[in-house]
C-alpha cells in the first residue's frame, strides 16, 4: 500500500505545480527504487506488478491533465506527429493482439507499455528549462552514489543494486576480496549522466572531472565491449563536429589514445575487445558455429537470431505489418513458435525473450511496418538534435542517441522504457531551451526598441 500512497502523492504534486518532485518519483518507480528495491516488492496484487506499471500511471494521469495543450501541439510539431504516428500503431496493434490473435489483454499490456512512454515527450515540455535541469542534476547525483556501489560490488563480489538480470560471471584477476566480477547491474543513467557531465557548463568543473571519472571507472568494469567502443566512437564524432582548430586536434588525439589505451590498462577489456572483432569476421564470413560455447555471446548469434525471426515474419502480409504481436515469453501461444536460433534454458530455447539485439525484439512485435514508424520518429529526433548542437542539451541528446542506435545491434536498451523517457526528455529540453531563448530575445528587442522611442513604429510596421 505505500507504492500506491507513494503514487497518489506523485500525481497530486503534479498538479500543485511540484512537478520537479513528480519526476523524481517518476524515476524512482521506473528504476525499482534506483535499482535498490527488488522489482518483486512493487506487485501489488491488483495487476501493477513492476514499478515500471506506477511510472506509467504517473506519466498518463500527466498527459492527460494537459490533453488539449497536447493536442495542440500536433499542429506544430513535427516530433509529437512522428510519435503519435507510432503510438496510433501501437493501439491497433493492441487491438490486433487482443480481438485476432486472442492474446491475454495483461500479456498484451506487458510489451505495449514500453512504447508508451513516447508521451513522455509531451509531459517533458510541460516544463520549464531550469525546471528540467534541475531534475537533471538530481539524477546525475543519485547515480554517481549509484555507481559508488555498483564499484563496491565489485570490490566485495556481491550483488547490491537490481536489475532484470543480476547474472554474476567469474573473470580473470583477483582483488583485495574475492574474484573480479563481471556485473550486469550499471546503475541505469550512467552514460546519460556521463554524456551529461562531458558537455554542460552548468556544473563545476571539479564535480564534473570527480563524477565522471567514477562513472567512467563504473562503465569500464562492465567490460561491454561494444559499449565501450562506441562511446568513444560517438563522443569523438560528436566533438569534431563541435569543435575546431587546436580542440579538434586535442579531442581526436584523446579519443585515439583512450581507446588504444583501454586493452593495455585493463586486459579483460582487451580480450573483450579482440573477442568482438573475431564475431564480427566470423559473422561476414557466414561462420555461425553453435557447437562453441561462445556462440550464444557472439555477434554470429546476433545476426542469426535476427535473420530467422525476419525470415519468419515476412512470410505472410501480416506478419509484415505486425509481427506475432505484443507476444511476451511466458505466453501459452510462444509455445507454438520454433525458433532455433535463441537463449537456452531449462525449458528449450527462449522463442522471443533476449538480451542481445533490439531488432529481432522489434520485428517480433512490430513487424517490418512498425519498425520502420520507430525508426522514422528516432531519426526525426536524433535529426532535430543535430541540426541544433551549438545547445549543450542538443549534444547530450545526439549523442545518447547515436550511441542507443549503434548498440542496439548488441543490447536492447535501444527499445527499454528507461531508454525511450531519455529520448523524449532530452529533445523537450531542447525544444523548451530554444523556445525561452528566442522569447527572451524578443522581449530584449523589444526593450531596446522602446528606450529608443521606436516601440510604435514597429508596431506599425507589423
């Protein structure tokens, strides 16, 4: 019952204007308490099962307070069309789910709900700047205190933040306790937070230098290869672009350095790394060999995994269009699916449930046409955040989602809900951030003009 306090008190601070502190308890729900609360303690026995299921209350009750303004927005927006697209596809994709395939309406809402939190974006921009920088600058403190104890994990080899997998795997090298563990739990925003840091002045630069470097110490240890590689592919891409003469040469020296560095400094992130290339040339070369017991850890397996879920669902007009549906794991009808290709457990292989690409998820309950909306929204904003980087906010947002598309290859945060409130919440920010400049601008032109006896003249002349 205190979950359910807890979200009566977030929704009525919502329309008292706190919504500072709304936004907090938001993130709070989303991320199981900051990943410090079992996911389980949040089912309430009422169908709110996840903590996620209270975010999405909160996010709803918001977007509905203001549905007009909403509506409104469609007129001269072209990111909220591009999501209102997805989200009308979404609905009649729950439909189709539902009333064709005869699918349980809970197991629909479980994979739905991800999608939905596209109205974040809507939510976001009923916010002042400051209002969202100040929410900013809560979650960078939360996670760099997260991060203290996600390296305090390693330090003493056990489990203290969650996650949906809290898998602990043994690697080379021993610390002052125990083994050095390979953990699956980063605390949810830490490169959010260290994209955040890299690029905004609003920060003290010792705070700035002291919490990325935790971050970076944190980010490192997972030894997530092509996370690793990325990022730094991303950032400096991104800071070519937003740099020039001595600090271009500086960034691109840096960059080259730092991920030449890497392997020497930390010899898992090496092996890591020199075991990625190795999927990469098997799986251009057609080597997909499931007898090793890498297999199931390779990019081979990836592109496998893929292709024989798009072979499957581009056989019939429908399938094209909507996949197999909001279709969840434990599902009476996955039963029924044969899929060869996929994650081994104690009951064969998972017919849809990974962890290792967003885009076999995708196709599955999307289809090739609902992909490709996503796709269209994803761009259209990652587009919109480029062509406004001179704003810090802007890169921060280009950058997280450059890096989100180029890992969904690997991972499927690219498709997580944590991920998709980012997503919104940065362009909001930078919507918000351009909208109160120019209102700003106006109103000093305006001042300006007056002092100068010319306010009337340029009344006349509109």
């Amino acid at each position: 019952m205190i979950w359910l306090g807890l979200l009566a008190i977030a929704c009525g601070l919502w329309f008292t204007k706190q919504k500072v502190a709304t936004v907090i308890i938001f993130f709070f729900f989303l991320t199981n308490g900051f990943q410090l609360i079992p996911a389980l303690w949040f089912d309430t026995g009422m169908g709110i099962q996840k903590g996620a299921d209270f975010a999405l209350i909160i996010l709803m009750t918001a977007f509905t307070g203001s549905l007009m303004d909403n509506v409104k927005m469609l007129r001269t927006d072209p990111i909220a069309r591009a999501i209102m697209v997805f989200i009308g596809f979404v609905f009649i994709s729950i439909i189709y789910s539902k009333f064709v395939l005869q699918y349980d309406m809970m197991v629909i809402l479980r994979v739905a709900r991800r999608f939905l939190f596209l109205l974040g974006y809507f939510v976001f921009k009923q916010l002042s700047y400051k209002e969202v920088e100040k929410i900013i600058h809560i979650m960078v403190g939360i996670t760099f205190v997260q991060c203290l104890i996600f390296l305090a994990q390693i330090y003493f080899g056990v489990t203290l933040l969650n996650r949906q997998s809290d898998e602990v795997v043994e690697l080379s090298g021993r610390g002052a306790i125990g083994e050095w563990k390979r953990l699956y739990n980063l605390p949810e925003y830490t490169v959010f937070c260290m994209l955040y840091l890299m690029f905004t002045d609003k920060i003290r630069t010792f705070i700035r230098v002291s919490f990325v470097s935790i971050m970076s110490i944190a980010f490192v240890m997972t030894l997530h290869r092509s996370w690793i590689t990325w990022f730094i592919v991303v950032i400096g891409f991104v800071g070519l672009f937003r740099t020039s003469g001595l600090w271009k040469k500086i960034l691109t020296v840096t960059t080259i350095s730092a991920f030449a560095l890497l392997p020497i400094l930390f010899p898992a992130v090496g092996e890591r790394l020199e075991s990625g290339l190795d999927d990469i040339k098997n799986a251009m070369s057609g080597g997909f060999n499931a007898n090793t017991n890498k297999f199931e850890d390779s990019f081979s397996f990836r592109i496998a995994h893929v292709l024989e879920r798009w072979d499957f669902i581009t056989r019939e007009p429908a399938g094209v269009i909507f996949g197999v549906g909001f279709l969840t794991e434990d599902a009476n009808q996955s039963q029924y699916l044969n899929f060869s290709v996929g994650w081994a457990d104690k009951y064969g292989t998972r017919q849809i449930d990974t962890a290792d690409i967003s885009w076999s998820l995708m196709f599955m309950w999307c289809g090739v046409v609902g992909s490709v909306l996503y796709l269209v929204y994803y761009f259209r904003n990652t587009f919109y955040l480029w062509k406004h980087r001179e704003s810090n906010i802007a890169v921060v947002g280009v950058s997280y989602m450059l890096l989100y598309f180029l890992t969904s290859f690997t991972s499927t945060t690219f498709i997580e809900a944590t991920s998709i409130i980012v997503y919104c919440m940065i362009t909001a920010a930078t919507t918000i951030e351009l909208t109160e400049k120019s209102k700003q601008y106006t109103q000093e032109i305006d001042t300006i003009l007056t002092n100068n006896g010319l306010y009337q003249r340029r009344l006349q002349f509109r």
